[in-house]
C-alpha cells in the first residue's frame, strides 16, 4: 500500500516535472484561453497570499476585467516602496507575450524564498503583473483559425465601417497620430479616434498615471523579433537618458544571449523596426518614468507571432533574465546605498553598541534617580 502510494506520488512528481512548484495543475509550457489565465491569477494569488494580490484597475470594450497581480513583500522598515510594471498581450496573437508573464510570475514565487537578492528587490519594489491586456483581443485570437493573427481590440467599428478594433499599440497619449499609424479603422495600425480612446489604453494611463512618480520602470511584452526596444517611436525625439537606456537594454541582451545563444537587437523603434507614435512604452517615459522598454519576444521570422509551444520555456527563460537583468540594474541604482549590505551589520558597530550602553546606563540611572 505505501510502496504504491510512493510509486503514485513519484509518478506525478515526474510527470510535473519542469512545471513544479506552488501550482503542479498548471503547465506554463502551453498556450492556454483566457478563462484559464484568470483561474490561474486566482490560484497563485490565494496559494501565496504573503506575496501576490490582485487588483481589477479597468474593463475592455467587451467588459471583461483587466487584472494585475501585485508581487511584494512588506518593507521591513516600513519604507514607501517604488515600482515595476510589466504587461503582457497589448496585441492579441502575440501569445507568447502573456505565457511570459506567467512564467514571470512562476519564476518569482519559485525562487523568492531562497534568493536575498529577490526577497531585497520585493522588499523595496512591488512588481505589477499584467497577464492580459487586451482581453477581448485575445480571447478573439482563440476562436478559430481565421482569427488567430488577430492583433487590435475588438471595439465595435467606427460609423460607416465595418472594421472592429484599435490598435491599443498607437492609442496612447505619446505623440499621438503622428508617424506609424492609420486612421482607417479596417487598418492593423488603426490608432482610435483620439489618445486614450479605448477603454484598455485608458485603465494603464489612468492607473499608472496616479502613481508615475513612484514607478522606475515600465516592461512592455510583445512578439516577434527579438529586440529591445526603448524611447521614443518618433525619430525626432531623444530621451535625456537614451545613452542609460540603450547600456542597460544591451546588458539585458547579452544576459539573454547566454542562455540559448538568441541574440535581441537594442535601440530604439525607428532604428531597428518602424517609427512609431502613441505607444505604452513611450507614454510611460513622458510621464516620467525613467526606464521604459517594450521586448519584442522570440523568434525573427520563421513562426512569428505563432511560435510554436515548443519555444516556450527557451523564449520565457530568456525573457526572464532580460527582465530581471533590467530590474536589477533599477533597482540597485535607487536603493544600493541604503540597503545595508551583509543585513544587520550597523545594528552591532562599535557606534550602534556605544549608544546602546549610553541609553541602558541612561535609562538606569533615571529609574534610580
Ligand atoms: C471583475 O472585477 C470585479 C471587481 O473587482 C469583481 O467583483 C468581479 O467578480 C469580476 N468579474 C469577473 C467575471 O471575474
Ligand atoms: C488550424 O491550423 C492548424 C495548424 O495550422 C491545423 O493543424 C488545423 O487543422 C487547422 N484547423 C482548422 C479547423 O482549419
Ligand atoms: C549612492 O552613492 C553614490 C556615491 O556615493 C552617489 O553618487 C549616489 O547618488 C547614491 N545613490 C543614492 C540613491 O543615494
Ligand atoms: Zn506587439
């Protein structure tokens, strides 16, 4: 009886392997619907209730909830803490997009609890996770053949056109309408009627907008191409800090490559892809936030925006060490000086103990007195 039971036990352990952890139901090597992906937020969010809450901050067209999954351990000290946003799926066939935010989430909750490192980055930083962006584009791309290269949301079509979607891509307040974008509503690159038109593009404006001063960066997944993009899509526009952004991006690219030996282009959209306007990644660096990367994920060509399931734990584990890599550098340039290094080390200096025997001999001699 026990021998089966070990023999049972052992069985599943070995068919979960690769996708162990807090969540063995979930295989984070398939594209999974939309339905699935809110369980999974749920799930994550109630097995690790120390470090995940979620928050609704808007609703699609279709209105669906767009959720985030909040990743943040309480600050010792009880310091105001700062952020990080990443989003995932902004364009619906890009799947490979929203399975790197899982993964992301994954790759947090399994190894937080043996890292310093990380436990120090979520004492200081909350990491706010969106899955999906736009919901009902990508529930759309599921439908059937026909609809898998959907990219746009799925607003109904302007008067007199039969056309549904914006690309939620362009609608951002940044530039809006100048450069790489359509005003015909049948196009990919419709940009909407005005910046922030949609609903989608609307709840990450409206809600990063309250708190800009507080995020430090802003990750922005996409497919395909493997390139690191970075501010601004309109060729005449430089970001003050372009020489930082573009360092810390090939940081990023050269942690990537080690993995799989996939090399990701870096600079910024009209230099190595198309110039742009209206794009989350370039609203966010107008608000203020200092570090604003859009990644475009695997692969260069071949697949696309279909990437096989197969390339899905290499493009996420790549993936992975770009965020992180870009994270860490954030990080450690706001809070390295006061994190004291080695832990507790001023508490037990000469000084610290000094004034620890002062208040005891103080505090004695008031009880006396
Ligand atoms: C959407 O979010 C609201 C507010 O958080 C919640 O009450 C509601 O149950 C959610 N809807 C679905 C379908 O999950
Ligand atoms: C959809 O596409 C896949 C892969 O290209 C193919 O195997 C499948 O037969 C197609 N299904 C339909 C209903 O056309
Ligand atoms: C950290 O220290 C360096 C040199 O001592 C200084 O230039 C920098 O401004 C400090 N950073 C912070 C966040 O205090
Ligand atoms: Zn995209």
């Amino acid at each position: 009886m026990y021998l089966l039971l070990f023999v049972f036990i052992n069985i599943s352990l070995y068919e979960c392997s690769g996708v162990e952890g807090l969540d063995l139901k979930y295989d984070y090597t398939k594209y999974h619907r939309m339905e699935e992906i809110y369980e999974w937020m749920q799930d994550m969010e109630e097995m690790n209730p120390e470090l995940i809450s979620s928050t609704v901050y808007g609703q699609t067209f279709e209105r669906k909830n767009i959720t985030l999954m909040k990743l943040g351990l309480k600050n010792p000290e009880g310091r105001e803490k700062r952020v990080i946003w990443m989003d995932c799926g902004i364009h619906a066939r890009e799947w490979i997009a929203p399975a790197f935010c899982q993964w992301f989430v994954k790759e947090i909750v399994q190894s937080y609890k043996t890292s310093v490192d990380l436990q120090t980055m979520l004492q200081n930083l909350d990491f706010y996770v969106t899955p999906v962006i736009n919901v009902d584009g990508y529930m759309y791309s599921w439908t059937d053949n026909s609809t898998r290269r959907w990219r746009k949301s799925r607003s109904s079509p302007p008067a007199g056109s039969g056309c549904y979607g914006v690309d939620l891509n362009r609608n951002f307040n940044a530039n809006w309408g100048t450069v790489g974008v359509s005003f015909e509503s049948c196009s990919d690159i419709y940009c909407g009627t005005g910046p922030g038109s949609e609903p989608e593009a609307r709840a990450v404006m409206d809600f990063i907008g309250e708190m800009s001063e507080k995020v430090l960066c802003f990750l922005t997944i996409h497919s395909a191409g493997q390139l690191i993009l970075l501010p601004y899509g309109h060729p005449q526009i430089k970001a003050p800090n372009y020489e930082e952004l573009v360092s810390v991006g090939e940081a990023a690219a050269a942690q990537m490559k080690k993995l799989h030996g996939m090399t990701y282009r870096v600079g910024t959209s009209p230099q190595i892809l198309y110039p742009n306007s209206g794009s989350s990644r370039d609203w966010a660096r107008l608000s203020g936030i200092p570090f604003s990367y859009t990644f475009e994920l695997r692969d260069t060509g071949e697949f696309s925006h279909l990437l096989p399931e197969e390339q899905i734990q290499p493009a996420c584990e790549e993936a992975y060490a770009g965020a992180l890599s870009i994270i860490s550098y954030v990080h450690d340039k706001s809070f390295r000086n006061s994190t004291v290094p080695n832990g507790d080390s001023s508490r037990f200096s000469p000084r610290a103990v000094l004034v620890t025997l002062l208040c005891s001999c103080l505090s004695v001699s008031i009880t006396v007195g």
